[in-house]
C-alpha cells in the first residue's frame, strides 16, 4: 500500500507526545526508507539535491543548526531534536523522558508564572512533601493491612499539607502562557514527542516572528521550571490508559517489544510502566534535564522563509549564552544474544493480530541497509510480495506490514512484520505464510525488477520528502541526532543503492532463524484456547 | 466522525475551527528581525503583519463540463492532480450501504483503462507513482501523485481508472471479504464505538451522515451494482481536478483534453441531506456501551449549524475559546492542566454545508473522574452562556486566527484544494477573506449570543464506552441512563 499506510502500520509503536494529536512513530521507522532526498537520477539533481541547500552551522556549545531556505510563502517550519529519549531511562524511573517532554511545556522563570521568586520555595516544599507522601503511600501499600493507626494519621496529614500547597502554588501559575504566546502570534503545530531514541519539540509560525521563538525557546533550553507537575503526572496516566492499556495494538506492542529486549532499555515502553510513573519526583526529572538537555544534545533544523544570516545572528544571541552541559554517562548495557524463540500472548476484547520480530544490528552495520531493502520488497507498495501473498493470492490477511527499526535506530534493534489475519483464519496461518515468505528469500535471489523498484520508490521519496517544511526540518533534525550527521540521509540512498540480490539471501539467512526471533500474539479474550500462541508445526525457523 | 468526505474537506473545517487567520501576513527574508533581542521578554514583543497574496490558480472549463484548476510551481519535479467528484454514500440504498465506498475501493483495486489490475498495479509501483481513489459520505475523490517525467503515463493511467474502471472480479471480491473484516474489528477500539455510536445518536442510526454498512450489506453488493453506480454517478460535468507542481500549462490542458475530453456528460446527482426532526434533536440522550476498558471514551454534544449560517463565525470563536484551541482553551486548562483528569480533551465544531454540523465534547479520564469530567463540560458550557468572556479570551482568539491565516495558502496545493472545496460547496472563492473580514469585527456580545442560541444544555447526547456498573452509576447522576447493546459483528 501506499507509504503513508505503510508509516501508519509502524504509528503504533513508540512515541508520545505532549499535544493532543499524537504520532506514534517509532522515529527512524518511517525513515530510512521512506524519506530521503537525495535522488542518483541526475535530471533532479539540481532541484532536489540536498546537499546544495542545506546549511550548517555549530555554536560553540555544540548546539547544531541545520537551515534551508524556502521563500514562496512568509512561514517557517522549525524542529527542534534532543539526542535523549527512553533509551536514556534506569529501571524504577521509565517513562521520565517522556513526563519531562511534557513539563517543558509549563514554562520558565518568566513564561508561565506571575511571580517566580515568590513561587520558588512553594514549589520546592510541595515537591519535598510530594515525595514523602508518595514513599509513605508506596510503604503503606507494601504493608498492606498491617498499617498501624500512626502511619495512617501521617499520611493524611501529608495530603492535607500536599492539597495545601497545591493550592498555594497554583495562584502564581499562568495557564499554558508558552503556547497561548505561540497561537497568539499564529503559531500551528504546537507539539512535542518523546521516542526511544529522540525527544522532539516542533512548531510552524509566520517567519517574521523568530525573535519571539528564539527567546523563548532558548528559555526553555536553559531555565525551565517544573510546576504543576503533580497533575502533569496525572495526565500522563491518563495518556497511558488511552494508548497502552485500552489500545490493543498499543498493548499488544508494549508486550511484544519487552519480550524481544530484556537487558537492554529498548524493552521499556517510552511512556513508562504505571508504577514507576506514580513514583516519579520533581526532584528526579529536574535531574534528568540536567543531565540530558544540554544544547551539545540538540539540533535546531528551520525549513522555510528565512535568511540563514540572520537566523545565526539570532541564535548566537540567544541559545549561544546557554552553557555546554558535560556528557551524560554512556549507555553501557548490550543485548545478550537470543538463544530460542520467545512467544508472549496478550488477551484482549479485539480481533486478533501478530507481531514477528528479529534482533538486528542498526545504522552503521552494511547488514542495516540490507533490512531496509528487505523491508521494502516485504511490504512497500500493493505489488510487494507480502500484500501479494497474504492478502491477495491467500486471502488470510487483511493487513500485512514490516518495519526495519524496531523501537529505534540508536542501538540494534528489531526487523519486525506484522499482520492481523483475515476470519476465519487465524494468526496461525497468517505466521506460517510469513515464514514461508523469509524463508524464500533465503531461497531464491530477489530479482532486479524488485531491487529497482525499491530504488525508485526511494528516490521518489527522496523527492516528495522535499515538499513540506515541517517534514524537511522533521528529518534533517532526525538523522543529525540518531545518525550524528544529516547527510546520512544522503549517504544511506546510496548504500541502499549497493544491496545486491546475494546481500538479501546472505542477510535473510543470517537473520531470520526461529531462535532469534519473539512472536507476539494478540487473542480475543475469553477465546485463548485458540491455537494463535502454539509453535506453528511444520514450518522451520 | 460526521466528514465521510475526503481529506480536503477535513481541511478547512479544521482552519475554519481554528479560525485560523487574518491579516495576511508579511514577511521576507532578508529583513533582519527589527524585536529588540536584548529585551528577550517574548510576552512584550510586537511584530509587523505581514503583507502576502498567494498565487492565483487558473480555472478552465473544458467542453464537456469539467473543471481544472491550474496551479504551477517548480520547485519540484513532482505533479499532484486531484479530482473531487459530485457522488457519495448518501446516494447508497437502504439495503445496500457501503455501496458507494466498494465502488471507490474497485475502482482503484479493479483495473481500468484497458489495463488489467495487475498491470496498474505493477506500473504504478513500478515509477513510483501514487493514485488513490476513494468515496466518502459527501464526496468522492481521487489523487495522482507523480514524479513530472512520469505525468502522461501516470496521467493516462489515472483517467483509465476514472473512467472506465474494469471493476474486475476477484479484486471485488477481496474488497468484500477486506470491507467484512474491517467490520468485524469495529468494536476493538473503545475511541472508534464512542464515536460512531455518537454519531448516529445525534443523527438516527439510518441517517445518511451516520448509518454504517453491516456484512449483510456488504454480501450484496454484485459487480453490477458498482457498474451502475459508476455510470450513473460519475461524470466529467460533476467533477472538479486540481493540478499542481512541475507542469506546463497549454501541455497540460493538452494532455487533460486528450484522456477526458470525449467523456460525455451524464446527469450529476443531487447533494441534498435530510435534516434531524426538530424533535429528535431536542431530545437529551444518556447511553453507554459496556466494554472492559480503563478509562470512560466520552462525548458530549448535539447537532449544530452549518456553515452558511450567519451565526456561524460567533459560535466557531465560542468553541475556539471553550475547547477547540488545545492548549489556549478553557476545557484544556480546567479539566487537563487544572485537574489532571485527562490527556486528550477538547470541544469541535465540525461544519458542513449539506447536512446540519455537529458540536461536541470528548475526553477520556479514568472511572472514577467520570462524573467530575462531565460536570466539568456542563459547567464550562453553562459559564460560555452564561457570562460574556473576557477581553482578553477575545483578543487572543481573534490573533490565532489573524496571524495563522497564511497557513491556509501554505502551498500550491493548499490554494487549489481550498477553491475546489469552496465550489464544491457551492461557496463564494474568498469565503476564507469574509470568514476573516467577521473575525475581526467580532464582539464578546456575538459569541455569548451565538453561546446561548447554539450551546443546548437541555439538548444534550452524552454517549460512553466503559466498564459496567461504575459507569452507569456516574453517568445517572445527568439523567435516565441506558445502555446500547453492540452487535458482535460491529
């Protein structure tokens, strides 16, 4: 199908976002295929040749400053991406990135408060008895029934000092004031997201209005302040229930992916476990900004009607006062190597669905352009072997779909297929014809029909990925975080370009083994003791 | 929910909600910014509007009644066409809805032009070329999206397919057991029943805007059906195309004479939609829907406008400022920020011109915030009819509006869609410009006016998926509580 159908199959996954319209893609899932520029067919060289416009420029804080230039309307489209995201995240605190993601939407020492000063040490009382009434509540229930009558009284104590100071805060609190100060000056898009690998800030405005976006977004960047944070938690919690626990694919993911990594952090949901979210401080979150917010961290990529040398004076002037924050501690853990197939069911009031997935390495490793190649013979387009097969020939699927960088693409991560079966057939069939499907690829040499589709499909969308400024800015700010160097975009095209039809056969049969594979099930409740969540018999790895 | 229609008619409801835009604005790169940077208090900066006319498309009538709308830009080597079409499932028999859609569908899936499904398949994927064709409730559409080297053969495919679409066979069939299916997982989703269940409590389960194919419907369909529905639907003098992109005008025109210039015209279908009775829509509803989930999925609402109304613009900003503008809105502050009772909450005015608007509240919090929520809607409404808003509300609403007004022409293809629309709707080519014109000279006293007429607390329909007894126990604190039994086959 389509890509924008084939992106959408991959929006279950990962991402959270503060606004109200939430994209789930999994960031560097609908990327290395989908979107690039670069084009090797010379006659849309001069048009569409990124290399020629993008414009580059580092402050001396390491910030990164990535501009293209586009006049024929007075609007700007900018993005702004910090290299942090749930893969940063410790057990006991998951699901940090992304509340942080949200309470840099409550302001600064000046944006979002009548008076800081005065505010300051409520906010700092309120967040010390938060914390102790979250600990005392966490042992109480820990206790269970044997809680004495004097624990009891402390703890009500604490919510009526916690209520108190709420209250007390919440009289110096100015509503939302950084966006109300966005729409006001016509400002669209407003939004945010937190991914595995990346935290993104976006917005779109008329151009002349920079100098407003400079000072509060450098603000931003370096004084946020974490009010209201108690009812963001809560907030939080309701975006979890909504998209985890009364979404089936949104649950059905959550518990594919932690079977799949079980060291490593890519396991973790990014909007966090329930527990740890209702145990998170101020104290913990402001730790974390500290620690991965720092503008060495972050690329500001501005796609629109704008004058790079003024964009850099302005920028200079106000994130180029930001310090550069030390590096945050490295990321140590590596998954073990899967020894034996993992299969996980997830009961559900909702027709059933798959999700097959195989450890891979990522960007870097040759065998990674290898995947997006397989990825997009798999299941880009209506004549791709998959939709052929199990849609149109078998009739057992009514959606089929693959993704070559599953949750992320900052550390080896997953190639995973999915597909909800066509009734009366089951998930049963839909895996086996799945299997059959890799194991041809390990047979046969794809042809180069196929290999040429792929690239033409590529360079096309290299093309149409030029057209909207919010998508440009989107991904030049991606790959420069996740890739170090934007150019990948341009770089990845042409290795892409390389895979030859041996290269699939080599890198399916390395790969696509039963032991290093997780399947995941998704059953109609009160219905599991259908067959979906057996070992398919008969079909090999 | 009420828009079956395509995508570019999302569009301007959306801007429209926004009221998005104003003062055209200027702008040009290279003027350096004139704030004073060293001030750096973003709540005390003032800018310059900015002056912008956005290219005029050219609109051409060829012979036989079809409308082109003309709009180059070279950026690119890439052309987009799109066709807007006078059909729609309105025009579905009662034992036969979802014809319209399947026709849609097997038009794109079915092979056309002399070509065989998988020849059109194979081409289209072969140079990348995207084509879509799809019929909603209002309004039928189709789009081309090409590289420029590839726009006679993409275009020649795109018209076969319009034209004279083979509807083979087997491809039906797919598109039938594909269309059961989707039936069968349309109870999966708490968010997808709240709000198709809503949808036709306000409107009457059999209304053209809110009646839903079933699998007995769907079996019925024959190949006929979508034959004749084709026939008698489709044709040049009820279509409108938009083309954009790398193209030239007089061989475009050319290319367009060539593949559609001997299409005969055919009698074009009347859009008309049956209205609510007056009293069916007084009437205020309490229903849920039992499903094992973990939050209540709520909307709250009842029938409204349309956007002829002249009403219309007070009530679009009343909603903007009680729940239509996200983080600016009074229901996002009280019930999200204030409260922590939700992540996603809001109010919508979606508006039409052919069937009566639709005004709404949603959030979904969990069980035991339930009744609080709703309490909190009735109040936020009560207060818009209530009391005049503020000064400052007024101002801020008008201002979004008047400094986002350019993303309305943020491109080529923006520009087209948004006159095709506006013809389609049989609506003057700067409705937009007028819309802004009553923005601005907008007063507190029009919106509690348009509050009060508009916003019908007496009229409400409160619909909810949740879990059980819980939920029945909250929901009865605002009236008579039933619950709607769904069908397991959706």
């Amino acid at each position: 199908m389509s890509d924008r159908e084939w992106c959408s199959v991959k929006r279950r996954v990962g991402q959270k976002t503060a606004g109200e319209a939430i994209s789930r893609a999994v960031l560097a899932v609908c990327t290395l295929v989908m979107v690039t520029f670069h084009s090797i067919n010379p006659s849309y060289a001069s048009s569409s040749s990124l290399a020629e416009r993008v414009i580059e420029h580092r402050l001396a804080n390491g910030l990164t400053v990535l501009m293209v230039e586009r006049h024929q309307t007075p609007i700007v489209s900018i993005n702004i991406t910090f290299a942090v995201g749930g893969i940063n995240e410790q057990v006991g605190q998951t699901g940090i990135a992304h509340l942080y993601e949200h309470m840099a939407f409550k302001g600064t020492r000046m944006i979002g408060t009548t008076n800081y000063e005065e505010e300051k040490p409520i906010l700092d009382e309120l967040a010390r008895v938060g914390t102790e009434l979250d600990q005392r509540q966490r042992d109480g229930d820990a206790n269970g029934a044997k809680a004495t009558d004097e624990e009891g009284t402390t703890i009500e104590s604490l919510r009526k000092r916690f209520a108190d100071l709420q209250a007390q805060a919440a009289e110096y609190v100015v509503g939302n004031e950084m966006a109300l100060l966005y729409q006001r000056h016509g400002g669209v898009g407003l939004n945010a997201s937190t991914g595995k690998d990346l935290t993104r800030y976006m917005i779109s405005f008329p151009s002349n209005r920079l100098p407003l976006w400079a000072a509060i977004e450098s603000d931003r960047m370096a004084h946020p302040v974490l009010r209201e944070f108690y009812k963001e938690r809560g907030v939080v919690m309701e975006e979890r229930r909504l998209r985890n626990d009364d979404s089936p694919n949104g649950l059905l993911f959550e518990t594919f992916t932690s079977a799949a990594f079980r060291a490593h952090s890519y396991g973790i949901p990014t909007i966090g476990w329930g527990s740890d979210i209702l145990s998170l401080t101020p104290a913990d979150t402001e730790a974390f900004f500290k620690t991965h917010y720092g503008p060495n961290r972050a690329t500001i990529a501005l796609v629109g009607d704008i004058n790079p040398r003024d964009v850099i004076t302005l920028i200079e002037q106000t994130f180029g006062k930001i310090p550069a924050a030390p590096p945050p501690p490295s990321l140590v853990t590596v998954e073990p190597e899967q020894r034996g197939e993992r299969r996980v069911e997830v009961e559900f009031d909702a027709e059933p669905a798959i999700v097959i997935g195989y450890h891979k390495p990522t960007l870097g490793d040759p065998d990674d352009d290898v995947f997006d190649v397989i990825d997009a013979v798999l299941s880009e387009g209506l004549t791709s072997r998959l939709h052929q097969k199990l849609v149109r020939e078998k009739r057992i699927a009514a959606s089929v779909g693959s993704d070559a960088s599953h949750p992320g693409a900052r550390a080896p991560n997953l190639f995973i297929v999915t597909a909800t079966p066509l009734a009366p057939h089951t998930t049963a069939e839909v895996e086996a014809a799945i299997y059959e499907e890799l194991e041809r690829l390990k047979r046969e040499p794809v042809s180069s029909k196929e290999l040429e589709k792929v690239l033409n499909n590529l360079d096309a969308d290299l093309v149409r990925g030029l057209r909207s400024n919010s998508g440009l800015a989107s991904q030049l700010a991606l790959y420069q975080a996740v890739a170090g160097d934007w150019q990948y975009i341009l770089t990845s095209r042409d290795k892409i370009a390389k895979v030859t039809a041996a290269d699939v056969q080599r890198v399916a049969t390395q790969y696509f083994t039963k032991s290093n594979r997780t399947v995941a099930v998704l059953m109609k409740k009160g219905n599991a003791k259908a067959a979906a969540a057996r070992p398919v018999s008969g079909v090999r790895p | 929910m009420k828009r079956g229609r395509a995508d570019w008619m999302n569009m301007r409801s959306e801007v429209a909600r926004l009221l998005g835009v104003v003062v055209l604005l200027l702008v040009s790169g290279s003027v350096a910014y004139s704030a004073d940077l060293e001030a750096e208090d973003p709540r005390t900066m003032t800018f310059e509007p900015v002056e912008f006319s956005p290219p005029e498309p050219e609109r051409v009538v060829l012979d036989n009644g079809l409308v082109v709308y003309l709009l180059e830009d070279h950026e690119l080597p890439l052309v987009t066409i799109t066709a807007t079409m006078r059909t729609g499932s309105w025009l579905d028999p009662a034992d036969k809805v979802g014809l319209a859609a399947m026709t849609g569908a097997v038009m794109r899936a079915g092979g056309g032009g002399g070509l065989s499904a998988e020849q059109v398949d194979a081409e289209l994927d072969q140079f990348a070329g995207d084509v879509h064709i799809g019929i909603g409730r209002q309004s039928g559409s189709a789009s081309l999206d090409v590289l420029s080297k590839d726009l006679d053969r993409g275009l020649e495919i795109f018209a076969g397919l319009i034209r004279s679409p083979a509807f083979e066979p087997a491809r039906l069939e797919l598109a039938k057991l594909q269309a059961i299916e989707s039936i069968r997982r349309r109870q999966d989703s708490p968010g997808s029943i709240v709000s198709r269940e809503f949808s036709k409590a306000l409107y009457g389960a059999d209304h053209p805007t809110a009646r839903e194919s079933s699998v007995d419907s769907i079996k019925r369909l024959t190949r006929q059906d979508l034959v004749a529905f084709h026939r008698h639907t489709i044709h040049p003098n009820g279509m409108l195309l938009g083309v954009t992109g790398d193209f030239t005008r007089d061989e475009l025109l050319a290319s367009l004479r060539k593949v559609f210039g001997d299409w005969q015209t055919g009698t074009v279908p009347e859009l008309k939609i049956p209205d609510v009775s007056e009293a069916d829509l007084s009437q205020s509803v309490i229903r849920f829907i039992n499903k094992d989930t973990s939050q209540t999925h709520l909307r709250v609402g009842h029938l409204s406008i349309k956007e002829s109304d002249p009403d219309y613009v007070a009530l679009a900003i009343a909603n903007d400022i009680l729940g239509g503008s996200s983080f600016r809105s009074r229901l996002f502050n009280d019930v999200r920020t204030k409260r922590g009772l939700a992540y996603s909450v809001g109010s919508r005015l979606y508006t039409g011109m052919h069937d009566q608007g639709v005004w709404m509240m949603r959030a979904e919090t969990k069980m035991t915030s339930t009744q609080e929520v709703i309490e909190r809607f009735v109040a936020n409404m009560e207060r818009m009819r209530g009391e005049p808003v503020t000064d400052a509300e007024l101002a801020e609403a008008k201002e979004a509006y008047v400094n986002s007004f350019v993303f309305s022409f943020a491109s080529p293809s923006a520009i087209v869609s948004r006159l095709i629309e506006l013809e389609y709707d049989g609506l003057p080519k700067d409705f937009l410009q007028q819309l802004r014109a009553q923005v601005i000279q907008l007063t507190k006293e029009d919106v509690l006016a348009a509050a009060k007429k508009h916003l019908r607390p007496d009229r409400l329909k409160i619909i909810a998926v949740g879990s059980g007894d819980a939920l029945t126990k909250a929901l009865s604190a605002f009236g008579d509580v039933k619950e709607i039994k769904l069908s397991p086959e959706g």
